[in-house]
C-alpha cells in the first residue's frame, strides 16, 4: 500500500511537471505569435522618409484608448505606433496592456502597428518590455550627461537588437510635465546637430528623439508657438538616414479644451503646437509625431459631456463610448490632416 502510494505521488509529480512545461511553451508561442503579427518601426520609418510623411505614436492607458486609436488607423488606412509608458505599465500592467493590443491586431491584420516603450527610464524597464513583446523601445537618458546617455543608450541597443527590437533615443531636453518626465523651462535645451550624429553614430539607435521647441504637457507655449526648423535642417543633413522624432507634439486642440471647460473642466491658456507648424515638421523630416495630451483631452471631453448632459448615467459603457469615439475622430484628424499618413499601410 505505502509503494503504491509512493508511485503514485512520483506520477503525479511528472504529470504536474509536465503541465508547466506545456504551459510555458505555449505561453511561447503565443508571444512569439504575437511578435510576428506587429511590427517594429523600421519598415514604418523608411517609407515615410521617403514619401515626406509622419507617423502618429499615440499613447494607451486603457481599452478604449487603443480601440479608438487603431479604429482610426483602419479607416484611414495608416500605420500607427502605439505607445506605453512607465506609468501607463503601472496603472494598466503589462499583461493586460499587451494582450489588448494583441487583440487590436488580430481585428485590423492588414493595419502595421508597432507597440512601443515611451520614456523608458532605465535598462531595466527597456528589458521588461522586450522580454515582453515589445517591437520597439524608447531610452530616455536626455536627463544624464553626454557620455552617460551614450552609455545607457548603447547598452539598451545591444540587447534589443539581439531581439530584434528598434530603439529610439533622446538627445537635449524638452521642458514640461508629462507621467514621469518633469523638466523645468530653464533647463530645457536644444539639440545639438554635431551632438546628434556623434551620438547616433556611437550608440547605433534606430531614431532619435531632438528637442526644438516642443514640450511634455497642455501648456507649451507662453507666446507665439515656434520650433527651430533650422536645427532640425542641419541634424538631417548630418543623419540623413535615421528617422527624427517629436516628442511633446499635441496641437492641445482648442475645441476639445473648450468641450472640458464648457463641461465643468478648469483647463485656462493651454496652448500645443498648431497644426500647421505639426504639419510642416512631418515634410521636412519627422517620421514620428507623439500624441498624449490631445487624447486625454478628448477622453476627458467626451465624459464631462456626457455626465453633465446625462446627469442619470452611471454606465461606464455610455460616457466610455462617447470618450472613445472622440479620440477616434481625433486620431483620424491627425493623420488625414496633419502627418499625412493616410494610405500609408
């Protein structure tokens, strides 16, 4: 009776040990399924430098975002980038935030879409999200010194290239707040053009993110919204192959800031970069363009219109869906009529 049940016991325990296995293996392949069907932003980057065109990196928090996003890139026919950042994987975690962009790509299949690391803050956020299924990485180390930004940087491009992953990098700082990025006025500075090809040259990114003029948050501008065009000339010239990129591009859109205080919201003198300006920027060089603040403007718009309209509603499902198709028709302004990436898939 005691061998049998020893046997038993010894059986069990293969057969448990051969579940995991099975499971871990298709957990696998799942993930490696997944990284099949999105891509990364190399394909993506080198057609739009060659047609004159930008592409939108849209940042997701949650279901609705996403789905509104990759709605708009379906109707229009556009590749587009969506994007995460640190506190965005907190707030939604990882798992949950990639099995929804898992199902974005099995409902638009013919649509490229990248999913991509915004502000990683260290190597070892950049190595979660590849590990993860991440086709694309941001390192952000604009806050260090030269030397210790190549550093960062170039060990972040050793591992993701190995896994096939692109990487875009940051030189020079933008002013503003946005999740975890904080950078005052005074020490915002302006990329450095003879910096920037020493820099790409030494570390081997995939983009580079410049700073001239733009900045994190709905209050970029005091006076008359400028960038300096004449930087963003000279680095092209000098990196005339690497993708450029915009960061702290939201227009702030004036309806939609007049819709959340029309409602209740208390949003005084924001201000982003005009459309034109925007448009401008992806003809002359830019092969990405990062929207946050405009979305979370539409998604607060769209739920303060309808809570102060329909002051009954308590299904998340009706203000959810009035804020969804609000950052739809946002997403699909900005590729129409500013990146140009319309018919681009």
């Amino acid at each position: 009776m005691t061998d049998d049940l020893f046997r038993n016991k010894i059986t069990l325990s293969k057969i448990k040990k051969l579940y995991i296995k099975v499971c871990n293996f298709l957990k696998l392949k799942l993930k490696e399924e997944l990284i099949m069907a999105l891509v990364t932003t190399k394909e993506m980057f080198e057609k739009s430098m060659k047609e004159g065109y930008a592409i939108g990196a849209f940042n997701v928090n949650n279901m609705e975002i996403i789905q509104g996003i990759v709605d708009a890139a379906a109707e229009t026919n556009s590749p587009v980038i969506l994007q995460v950042s640190s506190s965005a994987i907190k707030y939604a975690r990882i798992n949950y935030l990639m099995k929804m962009v898992q199902a974005a790509v099995e409902e638009h299949p013919n649509i490229p879409i990248a999913i991509h690391l915004d502000h990683g803050p260290d190597f070892e956020t950049a190595k979660m999200c590849i590990d993860n299924g991440f086709t694309s990485v941001m390192i952000d180390g604009s806050k260090y010194d030269f030397e210790e930004n190549v550093a960062l940087t170039k060990k972040v491009v050793d591992y993701a290239h190995e896994h096939g992953v692109t990487v875009e990098a940051e030189l020079g700082k933008l002013a503003g707040i946005e999740d975890d990025v904080n950078v005052s006025a005074s020490d915002a500075m302006y990329t450095d053009p003879a910096q920037a090809e020493e820099f790409v040259r030494r570390t081997g990114c995939d983009s580079l993110a410049i700073a001239i003029g733009t900045s994190h948050g709905a209050y970029k501008f005091k006076g008359e919204a400028k960038l300096r065009f004449d930087i963003l000339k000279e680095i092209k010239e000098r990196i005339p192959n690497t993708p450029i990129v915009l960061h702290g591009a939201s227009t702030v859109i004036p309806e939609l800031v007049n819709m959340c205080n029309e409602f209740g919201g208390d949003i005084p003198g924001a201000k982003g970069v005009p459309d034109e300006i925007l448009h401008e920027a992806s003809i002359s060089g830019v092969s990405k363009i990062n929207v946050d603040t405009d979305l979370r403007l539409a998604m607060t718009a769209g739920i303060r219109k309808t809570f102060a309209e329909n002051p009954n509603v308590f299904d998340p499902r009706k203000y959810l869906g009035e804020a969804r198709e609000l950052i739809k028709e946002t997403v699909k302004h900005k590729i129409v009529d500013v990146f140009g990436s319309a018919n681009k898939a």
